[in-house]
C-alpha cells in the first residue's frame, strides 16, 4: 500500500444496511412494500406524486433513527490521514458518511436530505417534508422532488468519477451487489486503466471476478481493518 498515491471508494447500500438503512432487497423494509418503478422512476412520479413524496417523507425521517457504524467512521480517518488523493464515491442518499465523519462525499444518486426544483432546477438543502407541497426556496414554486437519481436518469458527476477512475492506483468497492449501471462497470474501468482492484462486501458480488482480491464479511470489520492497512496502523 505504500506505493498508493490515488483511491477511489465506492460504497453501496451494504455499508448503511449495519446502521439499520433498509436496502433494496431487505424483507420487510420499505422497498419491499412499494414497487421500485411506482417510487422510483420518473414515470412513477408523474402518475402518483403522493405517493413517491411521501415515500421519500418516510425515508429521510428513517434518518433520524439510525447512526454512522465504524465503516463510515474508517473512511473518514482515511479521508483526513492519507497522503494521496481520495475519492469517496456513494450509490447511497442517506448522509451517514458525512456523519461519520468524511467531508467529500460524491452523492452520485443525489441525497434525501436534498430537494430539487423541477422549476427553476435549483438543490436546497431540506429536512421537512414534500407531501404538503412546500414552495421551493428560491423560486417559490411549489415544485420540489427529492433530490434523488431514480431509475432511468443520469447519475451526478460522472465526468469527474470516470476521471478518477482513469487516473487511481487503487479502486475500492465497498457493500455493493455490482447490478446497479453505471457503478457496477466501476471496476471495470479502473482495472482497464492499471488500477489494483478490491471489493469488501459481504457476500460476492456479481462482479467479484472482476476484482484482483475480494474480502468477504461485515463491513464494519473489514473497512477498519483495510483502512488501518493503508495508513500503517
């Protein structure tokens, strides 16, 4: 690890599942009661907004309930200890690695804790709620939706992420099944660009064979212990 001057990090919904943040397949959970194209498409929005707003309501006010777990916190000492250039990329809305003490974060499916104009396309910070139909803070039209990328819409900032990923030494995945495009072609990139590989999840992913090395179990172990690997200690 001592010759690695640049890390990229994408982490997916196994790193917040150990805080309790349900995950697309987790019985019983959210997703579970509503259909992915009724709460996250753009079409689904458009035929029920109820009741994707108050999905989304139920959603970011889980938030409250749940809190960063040593994953998120790892991460953010690798943030402030490592000499070399870091990019810490997340399939994930909720905000537990800015919890968690990380401070550059690249939402590439935007954040809950995030509203978006579909008027003046303007992001606000927000906590409250949308199901009321509260005006955007700028433009006063009352024409928020989350802030969220759903399926079938443009990642944020893919420009800068195939950047990184072209230029890393190491690209780390972290908690991701590897079913999700564009992320899931991640490694592929790196790997192409002479990046070592790694993937920390719990079970393999469907794009372990992709990885040069692949370390099975809870990401609150194995995140610490890599991290600790990187900075000596």
């Amino acid at each position: 690890m001592a010759a690695t001057r640049s890390i990229v990090i994408l982490t997916g919904a196994g790193i917040s599942a150990e805080s309790g943040i349900d995950t697309f397949r987790s019985a019983g959970g959210l997703w579970e009661q509503h259909r992915v194209e009724d709460v996250a498409t753009p079409e689904g929005f458009a035929r029920n907004p109820n009741l994707v707003l108050n999905f989304y309501d139920m959603r970011r006010a889980a938030l409250a309930v749940v809190e960063p777990n040593p994953a998120h916190e790892a991460l953010a000492r690798l943030e402030r200890e490592f000499a070399g250039e870091l990019l810490l990329i997340t399939q994930n809305v909720d905000d537990l690695h800015e919890r968690g003490g990380s401070a550059r974060v690249l939402h590439m499916h935007g954040e809950l804790k995030s509203a978006l104009c579909q008027s003046c396309e303007t992001r606000s910070p927000w906590h409250g709620t949308m199901i009321e139909r509260p005006p955007c803070p700028v433009c006063r039209a009352p024409t928020l939706r989350p802030d969220v990328v759903w399926f079938g819409e443009m990642p944020y900032q893919m420009g800068r992420i195939y950047q990184a990923l072209e230029t890393c030494d190491l690209f780390v995945s972290i908690g991701t099944s590897g079913a999700v495009y564009p992320a899931a072609g991640f490694v592929q990139e790196a790997r192409a660009a002479g990046a070592r590989t790694l993937e920390l999840n719990l079970e393999p992913s469907e794009g372990s064979r992709m990885f040069h090395e692949t370390r099975l179990g809870p990401a609150s172990a194995l995140v610490p212990a890599w991290v600790a690997e990187v900075l000596g200690g």
